[in-house]
C-alpha cells in the first residue's frame, strides 16, 4: 500500500508518524506545497511543490503506484483538495479528507462570522472604529485583502515573511503555534488590540487568540470555512485514517 498524504499541517505529520511507526509494510509520501521554507521534520518521503492541477495528481498517482490519497491540507486549501477529488474520481484511488472540527463559539464570545477575507475586511471600520487597532492572524496570502484600510493599524501575525500589498499601518511579526492564553491575552494587551480576526481553521495549536479575545471581550471577525468538495468522506482525527485505510483492498 501506498499511501499519499497531502500536507501542511499539524494533523498530517501526526498521521505521518502514525503509519510510519505503526504499519509494517506501507509506504508513506507526504507532499508539501512549498509555501513554508524550512518545514518540520516528517516522517516517511517528503516530495515538495505543486502538482500542476488536478490532472497532474492524476499522474503522479498512477505513475507512482499510489493506492490511498488523504487530504489532510489546511481547511481553507480550496484548490488542492478540489484537485485531489477530481484526481482521485478520475483514478479510481480512494480519497479519504482529514478535517479537524472548526471552532464554536461560546458564552462570552463576541463573534462576528462572514464568508470571506474582502467581507471581513468590509466590516473591520465599523467594528474598530477610526484609527482602530486590529490583530490579523489569517495568513500572508490574503493580506491583499486588507491593503487598502489605511485607517486602522494591523498587528500581523504569520509564519513565513509577507509579501506586498500590505496595510499601510502594519507592524508584521514571524511566529508558530502552538500559542498559550496568557501569552495571548497578554500579546493583545501589549499592541492594545481592540479587534481579532481570524479563519476557522480549528484546532488547539491556534484556539488561544480566541481565549484571549474572550478574556478581553474583544469582538472577533471569524472566516467561516469553504465548503469540502462534494462526495469525499471525511474524519476528524489522524487515529480515524487507520481504520478506513484497513478497510481498503489490498495488502495489511
């Protein structure tokens, strides 16, 4: 059995190790986009960059003997998991989607939900307020998005370097999960942060902004996820994949 991870986060090594470590007789590849440019170790083979769409996974999977393909990218990677649905409808190959569950709002949250970054960036002046100041942890590549808000002040936080257009007012800072409430609360204190946006992306490596944003009773602008593509299955744990994979025909 060959088994395809597509990567890029913290679910997707774990599953990595999993197999690895647990199951004589599977080969494991996981594949990186190649946004991040020193990745955390992985165990297993490693390939990295693009594939070129969806018929190029096609090809990759049929050249190189792939049996499995999971789909444990980041909830937002629209493109590639579309990719890998088509790819794996196209050949045949089981494609199982690892998604963590999104976060859920609780007593003492002031969210506000919206479907996308430009409607995210459409309702931050009235929730900031003139010269507001806004922490912006939703990732480098949307930052456009953002860019032409030159009344309020940003807070950037992101794990490789930003590229331009940026928000004129913009203090950018590197920085990887996991984080810690208190160091949150008190990150947020510090840049006297009046407004928190982020993506639903889930998980407890990233969920302590949200504590803090609590603690602080900021308002928080939450991007709700893209639906999955229609039809693929999905878990929410690396510890559910090796069960579904067992079930598959082939070798054990």
């Amino acid at each position: 059995m060959h088994v395809l991870i597509l990567g890029g986060t913290g679910d997707a090594r774990r599953l990595a190790e999993a197999l690895v470590g647990g199951w004589a007789g599977v080969r494991v590849t996981t594949s990186l986009a190649g946004r991040v440019a020193r990745p955390r170790a992985l165990a297993g083979e490693v390939r990295i960059g693009g594939f070129g769409g969806a018929d190029g996974l096609a090809r990759w999977i049929v050249e190189h003997g792939v049996t499995a393909v999971v789909d444990a990218t980041h909830p937002f990677a629209e493109a590639i998991s579309r990719s890998a649905a088509e790819a794996a409808a196209a050949t045949g190959v089981p494609l199982l989607a690892l998604r963590r569950p999104g976060w859920a709002a609780g007593p003492g949250d002031r969210w506000h939900p919206v479907a996308s970054l430009a409607e995210a960036a459409a309702v931050l002046p009235a929730l900031a307020g003139p010269g507001g100041r806004v922490f912006l942890t939703t990732g480098r590549q949307g930052l456009v998005a953002f860019a032409a808000l030159d009344g309020l002040w940003f807070l950037v936080r992101t794990v490789e370097p930003p590229g331009p257009p940026l928000p004129r007012r913009a203090h950018c800072f590197l920085d990887r999960g996991p984080y810690t409430a208190e160091a949150e609360t008190a990150l947020l204190r510090e840049h006297r942060v009046g407004v928190l946006v982020t993506k639903d992306s889930g998980g407890a490596a990233t969920a302590p902004k949200l504590a803090a944003a609590r603690e602080l009773a900021l308002p928080v602008v939450i991007v709700r996820r893209p639906p999955p593509p229609p039809g693929v299955p999905s878990v929410a744990e690396p510890a559910d994949v090796v069960p579904w994979l067992r079930r598959l025909p082939g070798p054990d």
